[in-house]
C-alpha cells in the first residue's frame, strides 16, 4: 500500500560536489572517535577505561539516567584516550583498532520475540541509539511507546548521498529491522520513498511506504510526520535513519554490531565526489586527502549535510547518525559592494538584484560566508515559502527566544526538530540561527515538561 | 588588495571597542564582511537586509526623481512661467531643467536633513547600545522626504525624524521592534505639531507660502494658490480641472513623492517580483480603497446625502479615481507593506491590507480637518497588526488542539 504525499513548499539547493555512484573502500583508520555529544542530551558514564581492551559492539558508557540505555564500541581495539573537556566533561572516546576484528556476539533474537525481549535486544546490543524520538529530537526513551515509527527513505537534502544507491542489495537486513521495529508500536511503521525512485525499501512487508515528491524538505522525516501522524501533546513518535536499519538489521540477523557504512564524500571542495564504505567513527581525513581535498586547503569539513551537519576538524571523525561528509569552501572573505551588486553565483529566494531564479537547474559552488550580518527579525513572508510544515515558523521561533512554553507548545513544538528549520535558516535575511533557537527552545521544554 | 586588508585592519583595531559599531556599519556598507557560519547552516543565501532595504530604495528612485521635476513644474506653472500644460507623462514642458533646478533646491536638502539626522541617530543609539547600526533608516530616511510638502522647513524636518525615530524605533529596540512605521510616525508628528505646514493650499507648491507672506506683508503681488485635488474636493470644488491622466501620471500638486501613480506601480510591480513588497497587503489595500469607494458611490446615487453635503465632493469622486488622487497609492505599496509593522502572517496580510484601503477612503472623505486618510490608516492598522496575527495564529493553536481531542476523546 503506498500513498502519495507532495509539497510544493520548500527549496532544492542544487551545489556542485555530487557523488559518483561508485563505491570505494575507504582507507582503514587506525583510530576510532566515539563522541557523547552526537547522542543530545544524554549525560554519559563511562564503562570503559583508558588501555582497556574492547570488543565491536562493547560498552563504552550508558546513559545517566537509565543504565539500560548503551552506547557501545564501532570496532575492536585498546581504547587509547578519554577526551576531556571543561569541568571532566567527557568529549571523546578514542579508540586504535585491532588489526582483525572481534566482535561481541549479542545472539540472534527469536523471531516471536514480544516488545520487552525487542527492546532489551536493542539496548543490550547498543542499536537503541539509532532509534530517535520526537518530542524533543533525542535518543528515544525506552519506557514510551511510540504512537508510531517514521523512517524517511528519501534524502532531498543538499548533495545527500541516494538511499536508493546505499541500501541497495541490503533486503534482507532491511527486512529484519522493520519487522522487529512493527512490534514496538501499534501505529506502524511509516516509509517515505521518492516518487520516481527504485527505493529497496518500497517492497518490503510491515510497513506502510508513501511516495515522497516536491522540493526539499520533502524527504526530511520531520515533513513525513507532519503529514502523516504529527505529534500531540503527551505522544511520542519515533524516527530512524535508513541506513542505520541496515545495522540493525544485521545485528539481528547475525547477533553482531557491525558498525560499517557507506558514505558519500561530496561538496564543491572534492575533487573526485564519489560513495566509501566505512565505519562508524573513523578518522575523515582516511576518506577525504586521497580523493583531491587540499591538505592545507582553506575549507570547512562537515560530517552531515550543509543544512544541519556538524563542523569538524581536518582530524575530526565521522559523527554517529551521518551518511555523508560535505567540503566546501570557506567564505571568510569581504566582497566589495557585495550587497548591492547584481548576484549570479549564489542561490536566492528573492529576485532583488540576485538571479538565481533566471537558471533553476544550475548547479553552485557556494561558501561559507553569511552574505549579511545578523539582524533583528525583520522581513516576514519568506519562510513561509520554504516551510511545508502546518506550523507558523517565525512565530515559534520567537517564542523559543523569549522562552514562552505554553506558547512553544500551542505553536507546535512537540512536532519540530532542528533541521526542520535549516531552509528558514538558509534563506533568513536577517541571519539568524534557526537551528539554534530550537534546538535549545527543545532543551528547555526536555528540562521543564520532560 | 590595499583598501581591503587597510579596513581589515582597522576592524581588528576597532573591535570590542565603542567605536566598532559605527565603524562597521560603513566598512560593511563597502564590503560583505567576511563573517562566516559555524553551526546551523553552513551555507546561506544570498540576500541580507542591506539588500532588502536597497531594493525598496531603487523602487522609490523613480518617484523621487519625477517628484523633482514636479515640484519645479508646480512652481513654474503657479507663477505663470510655464503656460503650456504638459499633456501627458512625457509632456515637454515638464522634463526641463528649469523644473529639475527648483526641484534640486528643495528637494536634496529635505534629503540630506532626513537622512543626516536619522543616521546620526541611529549610529549614537548603536554606539550606547553596543548593537550592530540596522538598516533600517535607511528606507524610512527616502521616505520621509517624498511624504512632506515641498515648503516644508528644514529644522522641522529635523525635529520631527528625532521624535520619530526615538520614540518610534528607538526605544521599542530599534529596527525590527517598533509598532508603528517610523516614516509615518514622523510625519504623523509633523501633521500635529506644526499643523499649517501640512495642511490647506499654500504647502504644496513651492513660493505659495512665502507669496502668502509678501501678500500679508502689503506686497502686491498675485498669490499662488498650492491646492491639491483632495483640498478642492473636501470643499466641494471639483478635481481644479485635473483629468484622470494627469492624476494617474502625477503632474499634480501633492506631496513630493506621491503623486505619480505611474511610477508607484512600477516600484509596486517591482517589489513584487523582487519579492521583497508583499503582493498581497497592496492588492487587498486596493480592494478596501475600492469597496469602500463603492460604498460612498452608492450613498450619492440613491439619494441619500445632496450637493449641499460638505461630504459631497469626495463621496461623489469615482470610486477608482481614489487610487489616484492623494497619498493612497505611495502609502500602499510603501508603507502599508512595511514588514515590522505591518501584520506578519499571510492570511493576516489580506485582512490588514483591506482594512488599510478601507479605512483609508473613509478618514479621506470623513475628516473635516485634513482631507487624506492614508497616513492615519496606515497607523491605525499597524496598531491593529499584531491582533489580526495574534487571531490568525490561534486558528492554528485552535486546530491542534482539536487533533488532540479528537485523539483523547
């Protein structure tokens, strides 16, 4: 059964830096980064111990609050430092890999298995961190169940590696992780695919598929949910990233935590743009240096896409939940009378004196400058044109600003997650950080409603 | 480059300081600074606020420039120097130099006040309040002198753009913040301060004031009468034999700016395709302004109120000839759409701007003191703005809740 869902509200940013659909192996790192803050909110505490040796799939740290809740190891190896930062905070995990891989055998789950046996499979083996849940876009809390599961099998994100291309050949785990997941909710679990996409997840049994259509946010699963089952106040939905389905797949199949991915490395700062398969963790600068990225390049590196992803360094590590790591080019550079000259080669909403409206189809190389400085809220309308969620963007982010809950809550909050803002974000005249303001508009709802 | 690394420098040197403020806001005037993201969205678009503002600036470029020639015109005509009407938008006796040098001389100086004392300010509230100089008087300060009358005194001017932009941006938090359109505020503030500067039949055309005064003063001169279309009809006149052509091209007495409705609708029709003017305020303001035009239309054809009405006049003009006499047009398409005080959502905007139309032609015709509407519409609606949104709004609370109910029932 599959239904259709099309927005017509939204943005395709077309940059240049698309992946080739070849896949290489990337070169195997010698160390692993295991970050907490990739897991929002969770207060980690440690298991492991700096020179201990630990298995793929091993506890590293629980969570604070509900030991059951594991984070666990990508890899085998000695786990070499604890990054610390301000006040003993833990920052990173380091891990060096051993040369052959042992893995910590979770067992295979029975197939009749009930929820309570599902969910301590998945806790026990570390895949619970795969599973999210809105409100509040954190890792899920085990004792709600879920009015129901979305899962976005459409990536229409800027330069997003094609789910169709990476989850190709990987039915079977596919298969095991949605079946498994139907148990744990009595709403279903709900699938977005493209609409002109060949998607391996369109034929599988125990899920309802939609066909995705429109500009982006259309694959965003904030956008699937909306559409389908938005979230009310006291109701949790729960929202896992395809690819990370194939490891809880095998993880079921097999009884192991088998951490590999692949990733698309893409961006206008890449030479060669093209898929590697890798593992959860690994140093980027394996993937990124032999493949045309200047070493001493002046060039932003992101783990996730150039909407919502993460900053890192050129020693910095693929982060938990991405499928993809963008380069692009620093801006940090004045551009005379740039804000009054006539524009070809950024991207725009408007048609003031900025042409990006006159080639739709072109692709563009764009920077890291913010094009403006930060301003009050000032023009109203434009958000709107990118935003096809039933929500007044403007209005909630102002009241995330002055920190009204009742009013958070009347507008929608339970509904959003960060990067549902990106493209308000994107096209803001006033350059103000969406992201931001949500995010901790949802930190402070997390601290007071829970 | 030298001029770039030289700013640079001099950036670095100014940061953190009191001065930094000021000196950014003329650096970045003539560079995009080289501020980058860093989380959030790594890339952005193209626009900033200094490019919003500077297209509303090159829509009212034209308006300006016409309303130079027309205060030349005016004067010239007035004085009985030009005794050939210009027929039409290109009429020859109006595109001379003659007319621009008068309207230079008045007009640059009302310019240079409006934006030299409204700069000021907002460069000394950026420097106390250690914020960024916002752009936004940068539009408000070309709209100022396109809404006064030509004669205006210059000190007035000054005194009037201090009121306004202290006590209607400034202390609400600058651009962004405040309730009520700066532009208006102030000339609202000049409209009851200094009431005979802005009102009657001598303002409007250059000398009419100062021949008045010679007149007074035992002088025998001829007097110059500056009235407008409004004036003549609030006092049952008729339109001082104006056609709809002059009306709609603009080659009237008024306010600098407003009188070219030509002009207005290509700077509306390029707001809206730069999509940066909101299409749907100055359509439903045009949609009240006509109804409610309807409305008085048809008070006067059944009979209802006489020629001997002081209301006759206006009640009677053509529904449609509204849109063209007066401020209405400029008010519309530049002010009305204002987006900080203007409503927000977009439902909202048609409500707003049909309120704005439709009150705008009922102060015109109802107020005995001073025959135009637009400006106190405007106000008034902007003062209603954040009510329309707040009811908007909660049709979308309202609808969620519902859900929730429907879920727990």
């Amino acid at each position: 059964m599959s239904k259709d869902i099309r927005i017509k509200k939204g943005l395709d940013i077309k940059l240049v830096g698309e992946a080739e659909k070849t896949i290489e192996n990337a070169i195997i790192s010698n160390t692993y980064t295991i970050r907490p803050e990739d897991f929002h909110s969770i207060i980690p505490k440690l298991v492991a111990k700096e020179g201990e040796q630990v298995k793929a799939g091993e506890t590293l740290f629980y969570n604070k609050e509900n030991e059951a809740v594991k984070f666990v190891s990508p890899v085998s190896g000695t786990i070499t430092e604890i990054q610390r930062g301000p006040k003993r905070r833990i920052d990173g995990i380091k891990i060096t890999a051993d040369k052959t891989q042992s893995y910590v055998e979770h067992g295979k789950l029975d197939a009749n298995a009930n929820a309570e046996t599902i969910k301590a499979h998945l806790l026990a083996s570390g895949c619970w961190a795969f599973i999210k849940q809105r409100p509040y876009d954190v890792v899920a809390n085990v004792e709600h169940t879920p009015k129901a599961i979305f899962i976005s099998g459409y990536a229409s994100a800027p330069l997003a590696a094609d789910l169709d291309f990476t989850l190709k050949g990987k039915e079977a785990e596919l298969q095991a992780a949605v079946t498994v997941l139907s148990k744990l909710t009595d709403g279903g679990v709900h699938v977005s695919v493209g609409v002109t996409a060949n998607s391996p997840l369109a034929d599988l049994n125990d899920i309802t598929t939609y066909k995705v259509s429109g500009p982006h946010p259309s694959g965003n699963v904030g956008t699937l949910i909306n559409k389908v089952n938005p979230v009310n106040k006291g109701e949790t939905v729960w929202t896992v990233n395809a690819q990370d389905l194939i490891i809880i797949g095998e993880l079921l199949l097999t009884g192991r935590f088998n951490a590999e991915r692949i990733v698309a490395l893409v961006g206008s700062s890449v030479k060669k743009p093209r898929y590697f398969k890798t593992i959860i963790g690994s140093e980027v600068s394996t993937m990124i240096y032999d493949n045309g990225v200047e070493q001493d390049g002046n060039d932003r590196i992101i783990s996730g896409n150039v909407l919502s992803g993460k900053e890192l360094n050129p020693d910095g590590n693929l982060d938990y939940y991405s499928n993809i790591i963008s380069i692009i080019p620093e801006g940090d550079d004045y551009e005379f009378f740039g804000w009054n000259k006539p524009i070809f080669n950024k991207i725009s909403t408007s048609r003031a004196l900025t042409f990006s409206w006159m080639s739709p189809k072109k692709k563009y190389d764009l920077n890291t400058n913010t094009n403006g400085e930060h301003r009050a809220f000032v023009t109203t309308g434009t958000y709107e044109e990118v935003f096809p969620l039933d929500i007044y963007p403007m209005q909630i982010l102002k009241a995330c600003m002055y920190k009204d809950l009742d009013e958070m809550e009347a507008l929608g909050m339970y509904e959003v997650a960060p990067e549902d803002f990106a493209l308000t974000e994107f096209v803001c005249v006033s350059k103000q950080p969406h992201q931001k303001i949500i995010r901790e508009g949802l930190d402070l709802m997390l601290k007071e409603i829970g | 480059m030298g001029l770039k690394s030289n700013l640079h420098n001099l950036k670095e040197k100014y940061k953190g300081t009191k001065m930094a403020p000021a000196f950014n806001a003329i650096h970045t005037f003539l560079y995009l600074p080289n501020e980058i993201t860093h989380n959030g969205t790594h890339i952005k678009a193209a626009d900033d606020l200094k490019r919003t503002m500077n297209t509303v600036i090159m829509a009212l470029i034209p308006c300006l420039i016409f309303g130079m020639y027309n205060a030349g015109y005016q004067h010239h005509i007035a004085l009985g120097e030009i005794t050939t009407k210009a027929n039409g938008f290109l009429g020859a006796s109006f595109w001379t130099i003659d007319n621009l040098v008068v309207g230079l001389w008045k007009v640059l100086p009302l310019v240079i006040v409006s934006y030299g004392v409204g700069l000021a300010i907002e460069f000394l509230f950026a420097v106390i309040k250690k914020h960024e100089v916002e752009e936004g008087y940068l539009v408000t300060g070309m709209l100022v002198p396109l809404i006064v009358p030509i004669d205006t005194p210059l000190w007035m001017l000054a005194v009037a753009v201090v009121f306004g932009v202290v006590i209607g941006k400034e202390v609400f938090g600058g651009t962004g913040m405040n309730i009520l359109n700066p532009a208006l505020t102030i000339r609202a503030f000049l409209f009851f301060a200094y009431p005979t500067w802005m009102s009657g039949d001598k303002v409007w055309v250059h000398g009419a004031v100062e021949r008045a005064n010679q007149i007074a003063a035992g002088e025998n001169v001829d007097a110059i009468s500056g009235e407008t279309i409004l004036g003549s009809l609030a006092q049952n006149n008729g339109v001082l034999g104006y056609d709809w052509m002059d009306m709609f091209f603009g080659i009237i007495p008024g306010s600098i700016g407003e009188t070219s409705t030509f002009l207005i609708l290509i700077g509306a029709l390029f707001l809206i395709f730069a999509k940066i003017g909101s299409w749907r305020i100055m359509l439903s303001s045009v949609i009240g302004a006509l109804v409610m035009g309807l409305i008085f239309n048809g008070v006067v054809s059944s009979g209802w109120i006489t020629e001997s009405s002081k209301f006759y006049g206006l009640m009677s003009t053509e529904f449609w000839h509204h849109l063209l006499i007066g401020g209405f047009a400029f008010g519309t398409v530049f002010m009305a759409t204002d987006p900080v005080t203007a409503s927000q959502t977009n439902k909202g905007k048609w409500i707003y701007g049909f309120l704005v139309g439709f009150i705008s032609i009922m102060i015109r015709v109802f107020n005995p003191a001073y025959p135009e509407g637009v400006m106190l519409a405007i106000l008034l609606m902007n003062v209603f703005a954040p009510t329309i949104d707040h009811y908007v709004v909660q049709g979308n609370v309202k609808k969620r809740m519902k859900r929730l109910k429907a879920k727990t029932a």
